[in-house]
C-alpha cells in the first residue's frame, strides 16, 4: 500500500487493529439474526461497509452483511444509477440506525467506487458489479487499502485474471481481507462431503458430473435511442465482456466446487454448445458441455444450459474406487453411497447460511486482524470458467498453460464511457470465432 493509501486509511486502520482482540466476543453466531447496533457493540465499535452495485446481488450481500453481524453499519454506496442507491436505501432501513448513509455518501456514474475508496470512513467494500469490472475494482480496492467482499466471478477473461493474481499478491502484502462469493465453500454439506473424499470415502477419484441447468435467465431490452454502453451495463447478463456467459457468471459455483474437490484447476478443456432462443442482440449461448481433464487424468463432464421448457439439474457427483459421493446445490445436502447402491454418509446444507457465513467470515477476520485472502481460488475457478467457453466458442482444445501464459484475451474496453458507442454484438460460432 502506498504511503498515501496509508495515511489515508489509518484512523479506521488503527481503530480496527486496536479492538481486534475484544471484537471477536460480540460477533453474532452464524444464522443470528441481528438488526440495531445496541444488540451488540457500542456505537463507536462499529466496522464501516459500503457497497458498490445496488442491484439485487448488491441488496442481497448488504443485508446478508448486516443480519449475520450486529458490529457492522452501511455508511456509503456506489452505483452507475444513483437512484438504485436511494431504492436500496429504503430498502434497509429495517436495520435502523446501523442504515447510516448520508445522501453525499450514494455517489453515481462509472468512477462512483472510487468516491467510495477514497472514504477514510468506509472499512470494507463490498463488490457486486457486473463481473467484467471486477479485477479493476479490486486492485484499486486493495491499493486503497479496503478490506473487501467481492462476487464471484472475479474476471471473465485471462487478463482480468491476472490483475487478480497481482491484487491477490498485494492483499497478503496490505494485510488486508479479500473474501468471495463462492458460498459452498462454507456451506456444511459441501464441507462435510469434501471432508469425506479427502479422508478416502469413496476412494480415488475417478471422474466426475457437474450440471448447472436451469429455464432461462432475464434480459432488458435497450430503450429508444439509449447509449450502448449504458444499455450493455444495464443488460450485462448478455454481453460477454461483461458476464463471462452463463459458464462463468452462473455455473462457475459447480466448477469452483470441483476445483476443490480436485485440489487444483483442471489441464485442459474441450466442449461445444450453442444457441437457439436468445433475444437477437444476446451475446450469449444457451448451453455449453465441456469435458475438463484434471491432473492425473480424472475427467469432470460439465453441463450448464438456459432454455425454457427444459428439466433443471444443479448438482455434483463424484465417481470413485470404493463409491460416488453426490453434492447438491442450493440446500439439497450431500451423500455418499458405496459399490453396492448402500448410503453410507449425508449431510443437509442451508444456502443462506452460507450466504451469510462469508460476510461473518469476512468481518470477523478484520476485526481480529486475521485478514483472509481467498481471491487465487476463485480467480482459479473463474479462469476455469473462461477456459471452458474459450474451448466452446473456439472449438479447440485448450489447456491451462494457454489461458494462463499464453492468452492475449482482454475484453475490457479501453475507451469506456456511459454514452460511447460500443461494437454490434456478436457471438461466437465455432470455427469462425478464433482463439486468442
């Protein structure tokens, strides 16, 4: 962090290190629900958050954020639409006076994060914009010397990737928390079931099927005579350079789960897909299938798909030696079943206590000055993500030596501006469509 940065931040800094010892007694239990400060700490205890991006994944980490810790308040808001901060606003009043944002502190347009970085009051930002802006987010977060929350995906292409590699590197050096939104990772049954496979309750690994298949996904159409920039972010679901596609923004939770089941990421990829019912200026595919091969030659078949009318399945299920443990998403709960078709293991889960559970993680590990730093991880799994639709849209095999080392792949616009004209969209046809 520079000597700026620093001094910048260092009452709030100084403050948090100083009460590190006595926070951790009054946190609230995981699925606690808190709602006024006088539930726990004093006033003057509080950790300062601000969120950037008031959408629902915004709305929906700033209430988990202050349900599971009562030692937490809202002092700040960042949005391209300051209106959605407003609506946002209203929405949490229910949390009385831990709601503390004055109207100077809802900043509006592109640069509004940086109004909420350069905040001396704000401890903790809490990241859930369109995904194509996070790395850029997050190192400027981190060279601010913020402690942050930050939404899965967090890149859509290998350069992003490797901004989160160095904001990774920075966070261990600041000493400052980085915590994402992969909430299976602290949800029971997934741990449970890990737990078991790492303890040898179904063997070797074998090979492995992931499915993230659902109906459809929403879509705003572009008003008359509205900026294309400004419509593309306001519709980022269904621009690549913003989303990452379906693999990334969505069933990136199932392949962030069997990287940790692997211990790794995977060496290779090769799929397809293809699209038949997007709106015509989508740049999304419905669905993609890949086959992931991980160290040792253990393949993972991978599914996801958005089309109406159509069954859903979202879940994992790893093959092994001995037997083939079966992971849920959502609240399903995990089992394990042995050769012989016999239940051996399960475990229920809760979705929003994971949800919740990351936000506790994260602000007990500032208040304990114990910083979590988890970005390579999810960085990893994302770049999988990518790697996969790389290998759809391309037709090629691709290997992770390529998208790591190799890829020249930037999909961030270098002249961005709300009401700049942006490229037709178009998406991407096998063959055609070449690999970079």
């Amino acid at each position: 962090m520079s000597e700026q940065s620093a001094a910048k931040n260092s009452p709030r800094r100084t403050f948090l290190k100083a009460t590190g010892a006595a926070g951790v007694g009054f946190m609230a239990a995981a699925g606690t629900q808190t709602s006024s400060a006088e539930d726990g700490a004093a006033a003057n205890d509080m950790v300062n958050i601000a969120i950037v991006g008031c959408g629902g994944r915004g709305g929906g980490a700033t209430n988990d954020n202050l349900t599971i810790n009562n030692n937490t308040r809202l002092v700040a808001m960042a949005d391209i639409d300051v209106g959605k901060c407003q609506g946002l606003a209203r929405r949490m009043t229910k949390f009385g006076n831990r709601l503390a944002v004055e109207e100077k502190a809802m900043h509006g347009g592109l640069d509004a994060y940086k109004r909420v970085l350069d905040d001396k009051n704000v401890d903790v930002v809490l990241f859930a914009t369109p995904p194509g802006f996070r790395p850029r987010h997050i190192m400027d977060a981190v060279d601010a010397g913020k402690h942050i929350f930050a939404e899965k995906p967090t890149c859509v292409d290998p350069a992003g990737y490797r901004i989160c590699l160095d904001a990774h590197e920075k966070a261990l050096a600041n000493k400052t928390s980085i915590v994402t939104g992969t909430q299976y990772r602290r949800q029971t049954n997934y741990i449970g079931a890990v737990e078991q496979i790492r303890e040898g309750a179904i063997g070797d690994i074998v090979s492995a099927t992931t499915r993230y298949c659902s109906t459809g996904i929403w879509y705003r159409g572009r008003p008359e005579g509205g900026a294309a920039t400004e419509y593309q972010i306001r519709n980022w679901m269904h621009f690549i350079w913003l989303s990452g596609d379906q693999i990334a923004e969505q069933a990136v939770h199932n392949i962030d789960a069997l990287n940790w089941v692997m211990g790794s990421p995977p060496e290779s990829a090769y799929g397809s897909g293809g699209r038949f019912t997007r709106p015509a200026d989508s740049e999304m595919w419905d669905n993609m299938a890949i086959d992931y091969v991980y160290p040792g030659g253990k393949v993972l078949s991978f599914m996801c798909r958005q089309i109406g009318g159509t069954k859903s399945d979202n879940g994992n299920v790893i093959y092994g030696t001995k037997g083939t443990a079966y992971i849920s998403a959502m609240s399903g709960g995990s089992h394990i079943v042995d050769r012989n078709g016999k239940q051996v293991w399960q475990m229920a889960g809760n979705i929003g206590d994971a949800y919740r559970r990351e936000h506790k993680d994260l602000i007990d590990s500032v208040v304990a000055g114990k910083p979590i730093v988890e970005l390579k991880d999810t960085a990893d799994s994302s770049l999988t993500a990518v790697m996969g639709r790389l290998a759809a849209y391309t037709g090629q095999l691709v290997s992770w030596d390529f998208v790591t080392k190799q890829s020249e792949l930037d999909l961030f616009p270098k002249d961005l501006a709300l009401d700049n004209p942006r490229p037709e969209p178009e998406f991407a046809i096998p063959g055609k469509t070449k690999l970079v």
